[in-house]
C-alpha cells in the first residue's frame, strides 16, 4: 500500500483546476445501464472507485472507452485531467453486481435501479465503502418496492425483480431517520424514470449530485421536473436514448482546497468551480477568519492570520456536508479558542481524532460531538488514514505541521481526489508517494 511522506510549513500559492464530481459520476455511468444507445461523460476523474465503478457496468454489459485529455489543465504546473468517457450496453444477460467489486465501494447500489427498470432484474451484493458508521440501504429497496419491484436476501446479495414485467410510477416518501437519502433518491428516480406512469418522490435528497443526474435522464428523454427539490415528479418513458453531458465540479473536492488554502495560510486560485454547491461551507470558513472570493467560475481563497473559533454542525444539503467535516476540523485545530463541531449525517464519523491528536491536536469526542481546542502548531507524526475525508484531513493538517509527517494507507484518498498530490505539489506543497516497505 502506498503512503504520503509530506514535509510541514509549506505555503500554498498558484491554481488547482477542479476535477469534475465523484459523487456525481458514480450514478451518472451507472446510467448507462439504462439505454441501448451511446452515453458520453466529460469530466469524470480518473478515481479508484470510479474504475471500480466501471468494471462493474463492463461485467455488467457495457462498452466503456476513456478518451484522452482533450486539453491541458488550466492550472500551471498541474496535472492534465481526464478525456471524454463513451458508454454503451452490449449485451444484458449479466444482472448481478459481484461482492469483489461491490464490498470496496457503497455507490455500487447505484447498479440496482437502472437494472431493476431496464432488464427486470438486480443481484446486489451488499455494499461496503469507508468504515464511517452504519449507511443501511432499506430507504433504496424500500422506494424500489412501491414502484413494485420485490426483494430477498441471499448469501450476502440483494435479489431484487419486477415480477409483473414493468415498474409502476406512484406517490411515495422517501425521507429516513438520518434525513433524505441522497444515492437513494438517485436510484428510485432512475428506476421512475422507465417506469409506467407518474412518480412523485417526496422527502427526496436536494444534493446537487441528484440534479445533476436528473439533467443527464432529462437529455437521455427522461421527463424530470422538481430534481434538486424535496419533491421531484417524473412521468415515466418507454425508453432512453444517447445523450452527452459533463458531470458538475468536484464541491468536495473544491471545499477541501479552501481549507488547504486557510490552513497553509496560502492565496489559491481555484479553476472550474461553482461556489453556489458550497454556501454553507463558504459561511463557516468565513467566519473562521478565510476570504473568498468569486469570478466567473474561479474562487479565491486565503486566510487571515488569526483563525476565529466557531460552531458547526453537518446536516443534509443546502447544510454543512458532512464530506467536509474533518477538513474543517484539522484547520479549527490550530485555530483560537475553542470549537464545536456536531455530526448529525455520520455520528461515528471521527476516527479522524485520534490521528490528529497524535499530531498534537487537543480533540475531545463527546458523542456527535468534537470539542477542539485550538493549538499553536501541529507537530509531523507516523498517521493511518481512516476513510476518504479523514484522509484529506490529515494531508491538510501535515502540510501545516512542523515537521515531517507520513500518512498510511493513501488508498482512501485515491477514492476521491484525482491526483490530489500532483495538485498540491503544483502549487507549493511537498508531498511524496512512496511503497509501503
């Protein structure tokens, strides 16, 4: 396994182009699966779950061919970003989706509206992904049931079928104890989308990533209104068709390097963004002491001197995502005073803690909630990454520490950020991968 060695107190300064959306992408290709004719993507990262995802939908039947880079990268220095991605069904007889793949990513449920809506049939295997509290799927099935599809469960699979040749649009909630469901909402609006009749989801996901989907079902002739609202209505189609789209910029992605920019105290210039997927983000940085600014799809960050303690608590969009919870906990670590930071999403998610503690961090865990004192200056440590954003964290919080720090198993954050260290050296940091020995 490969681990990052980062040498401390660099000062970031230069352009990072964003990377199109791996929570986006990950349900537009398994779209794909819904048509018999050609989709093509632009802007999907080169990402280890998105290659996992795409090994699934080629067992699954389709063709996938990556284009190369059409253009070099708009950020001097940096990495040049992937080409356009063609999809397109060659064969259906495969329904199942394999635990080899499926237990290194959740958003492999993704597979089972599509198949369930398009060929009748869906074996799952149930999904595993970052070890980040308990993420249950009964909310899909659920959804997928009152368009009249039935499930069981078998050796570890979801068997799911539509025993009565088409799905049957109705009105249902889709709404959890945990709030909306945002994979959830994607997969019953796929499956509404080929099903017979009007579909009313109400209590559906807001995230940008579910508009963006329905855009792309919209351009395949899907008949979508409401995507990116509590209540979405679609009036199912006989079929999909070709269409071309590009997935929307990387929020996470892009809030993670506002804080690398605050946190180095640096000035970024962050290319290909849409700052209207970060409000929450964006008021809480500010109060913490980080100036942003916006023009014409470029966000400009850096920070003050002196980072003000505050309060956060993640909730479903348009809130604080809990996808950049940790980052903002790494740079309130060095911040002044005392913050509060709640996790109402993923109340288990803080094994982030203990990591930057040993970087000299003063976290405290109370439940949901982190009680962080600020500190003058983290120290470079021997770390493990945890999940996908624990991981960020600590990249963020090495390239502020004193020191030399070395960080264990990067392949989390190979799940999420596209070259994130070529990015970060591109514009001061210094980071090395290395082979485990």
């Amino acid at each position: 396994m490969d681990s990052f060695i980062i040498r401390g107190q660099t000062r970031l300064k230069g352009k990072i182009e964003i990377s199109g959306s791996k929570n986006s992408s990950l349900p537009i290709v398994a779209t794909g699966l819904m048509t018999d004719e050609k989709i093509t993507l632009h802007g999907v990262p080169r990402l280890s779950d998105i290659d996992s995802m795409l090994k699934l939908i080629g067992e699954l039947g389709c063709h996938v061919y990556r284009h190369e880079p059409k253009s070099k990268s708009v950020a001097e220095g940096g990495p040049d970003l992937n080409g356009p991605l063609d999809i397109q069904v060659e064969s259906e007889k495969n329904c199942e989706a394999r635990y080899d793949i499926v237990k290194t990513m959740r958003a492999s449920i993704c597979v089972l509206g599509p198949l369930l809506a398009k060929r009748g049939k869906a074996v799952v295997a149930l999904p595993g992904g970052c070890a980040i509290g308990d993420r249950p799927v009964d909310l899909h099935t659920r959804g997928l049931e009152k368009l009249g599809a039935t499930f069981r469960i078998e050796n570890g699979n979801i068997i799911g079928e539509v025993p009565k040749g088409r799905l049957k649009g109705c009105r249902m909630y889709l709404g959890g104890a945990q709030g909306p469901t945002v994979l959830g909402t994607i997969n019953v609006m796929c499956a509404a989308a080929l099903a017979e009749g009007e579909t009313v989801l109400v209590g559906a996901a807001c995230e940008p990533e579910v508009t963006d989907c329905g855009e792309l079902l919209i351009k395949m002739g899907a008949k979508i209104k409401g995507h990116g609202s509590p209540e979405i209505r679609i009036e199912g189609v006989d079929k999909l068709h070709a269409a071309e789209h590009r997935v929307i910029p990387d929020r996470i992605e892009c809030g993670t390097f506002m804080v690398a920019a605050a946190i180095t105290n640096g000035e970024l210039e962050l290319k290909h963004c849409n700052l209207d997927h970060l409000i929450a983000v964006v008021d809480r940085l500010e109060e913490v002491g980080v100036k942003i600014e916006r023009s014409n799809g470029t966000i400009y960050v850096n920070a003050a001197r002196r980072l003000n303690p505050i309060e956060m608590t993640t909730q479903p969009y348009p809130g604080f995502p809990t996808d950049i919870q940790a980052q903002l906990m790494a740079l309130l670590s060095i911040g002044d005073g005392m913050s509060v930071v709640t996790e109402r999403i993923f109340p288990d998610r803080f094994l982030h803690v203990g990591e930057l503690n040993r970087m000299g961090a003063k976290i405290r865990k109370e439940g949901p909630t982190a009680i962080v004192h600020g500190v003058k200056e983290l120290q470079g440590a021997s770390v493990m990454a945890s999940d996908l954003r624990a991981s960020a964290a600590l990249v963020l919080a090495a390239m502020a520490a004193r020191g030399t720090t070395r960080i264990d198993r990067v392949y989390h954050i190979d799940r999420g950020y596209e070259k994130i260290e070529q990015k970060l050296n591109a514009v001061g940091a210094q980071i090395e991968r290395v082979k485990a020995a």
